[in-house]
C-alpha cells in the first residue's frame, strides 16, 4: 500500500499535465511536490487530466516571497468555451512587506464579475496553506485552512445563472500581470528578483456520488455554526472588497443574488 495515501495528497505526474512555461515546472519528491516559476520570458502551469462535476478540492500552496509585485499566482476549476464556468482564488503579489491580496471570483456561462478580495491573517509565502472549493448544485463555498472565507449560493430561482452543469478542470499557473495585479498596474514586475516561483502540495480532490445528491438534507448543507463564525469573522476583519457593496459600480441598484443573500 502506498504509504501516502492518506496523507500526502494526490501525486502531480499522475494527476496533472503541465501545459506551459516548459522547464518553469518542476517536480520534486517523487511527484508529491511541484513548483511554478515566472522570469521575462514566460509564466508556467499545470491543468488536471480529469474533469469534475461537484466536488471538493483542496491544494497546499506557498506563494512567491519577497517582492511579487506584479505576480498573479491563479488556482482555479474552468470549463473550456465562450460560455464557461470558473471558480477562481488568485493571490495577487505585492512589495515586499505588503500582504498579498487573495481574489475570489465566480462565473457562469461565460459571465463573472462576483469579485470578493481578501487579505490574508497570515504570511502566505512562509508555510503551505490549504486552499479548498467545495462545489454542490446548491452552492460553493471558497475555504483557506479549511476556514469558509465566502459563500456562493445558487440564484437560479431569481434567474441568475450557477456552475453546475459544465464539468471543470483544475487550472493554476503563475503569470505576469502587471498591467493590472498590483494598486491598478501602477507597480510594475520588478524582473531583477526573478524568477518568482510558487509550490504546491498536496493536492486531494473528492468527487461527489449520486447517492449524495438524493439526500436533500446533505445538498443543503452549508455550514455548522462554527463555520458560520468563522465565516462572519473573516469577512468582518479581512474582506477588502465585495462588489455587492460596491455603489459606484452598480448605481442602478445591486446585482440579484446580493439583494436576497
């Protein structure tokens, strides 16, 4: 049996294709450990071999130290088309010294803007942190150390369109953005520190089954009330912006699901 089965995550030869940025992805341990790296030339990235239709995922990740600037390091689920779905967390860098802003993201049929930002109440470029989506019809919730962040709930009945019929592959690459990724694009990719590399570990994804979607009571299920502390406390204290507060951008009044959730 192997040994790390049920600790050490899934393993990336197995799991994953590495799609682009060539030698900037490297492999250690035997599988269990991988790294992106981003210089002037190129970023890197890796997609899963399978899709998923409803499911949990989890990832360890250390983002880029110093100053990453200009660096957008992305871990996310897409379909593929002009009317895709995604479910996005991307860590935008920063100077040194600065915290990283985590950007949360959701769309459905090709369409996002549902953009919730984040900082961090730790340094995410010191240790590995799990990142994790749990996806069911009924909603997504968006976890870091298993701590619910953000709730996505389905607003079909309102006429907003949710992920859930278009299975998803797992994306994450490291790329340079600093037309936009840092205070507007106004810091720009100091290229005299790189290359810039992130390291993922890990990886455990979990499928849904058909009996688990028969069980109304499961389907429903969103959080205990721990996790809805958790929760309120996160966006209390570390929610930077939520674009169902955002006035300026929707003078005509919000968009559907911020009015009922």
């Amino acid at each position: 049996m192997n040994s790390c089965m049920f600790s050490c995550g899934g393993n990336f030869i197995q799991e994953f294709d590495f799609n682009w940025g060539g030698n900037r992805v490297k492999i250690f341990n035997g599988g269990q450990i991988l790294s992106l790296s981003m210089d002037k030339f190129s970023g890197s990235g890796f997609q899963s071999k399978k899709d998923y239709l409803f499911g949990r995922i989890d990832m360890q990740l250390k983002l880029v130290t110093g100053n990453s600037a200009g660096t957008v390091t992305s871990y996310y689920l897409s379909s593929k088309g002009p009317t895709h779905d995604e479910i996005d967390f991307e860590f935008l860098g920063n100077v040194s010294g600065e915290p990283y802003i985590l950007h949360t993201n959701v769309f459905s049929q090709g369409k996002g803007d549902k953009e919730q930002q984040f900082y961090l109440w730790f340094d995410p470029t010191k240790n590995f942190h799990t990142y994790s989506i749990i996806w069911k019809p009924q909603h997504i919730i968006f976890l870091v150390d298993n701590t619910p962040i953000r709730v996505f709930k389905n607003a079909e009945s309102l006429g907003v369109p949710f992920p859930k019929n278009q299975p998803m592959k797992i994306y994450s690459s490291l790329w340079n953005a600093d037309d936009w990724a840092t205070r507007g694009g106004l810091v720009k990719t100091d290229w005299s520190k790189a290359p810039f590399t992130a390291y993922y570990r890990n990886f455990y994804a979990q499928k849904f089954n058909k009996s688990q979607f028969l069980d109304a009571k499961w389907q429903n299920q969103e959080l205990d009330a721990n996790g809805r502390r958790r929760l309120r406390w996160v966006q209390r204290n570390y929610m930077i912006y939520n674009y169902c507060t955002d006035y300026k951008r929707f003078p005509q009044g919000f968009p559907l699901e911020c009015r009922k959730f």
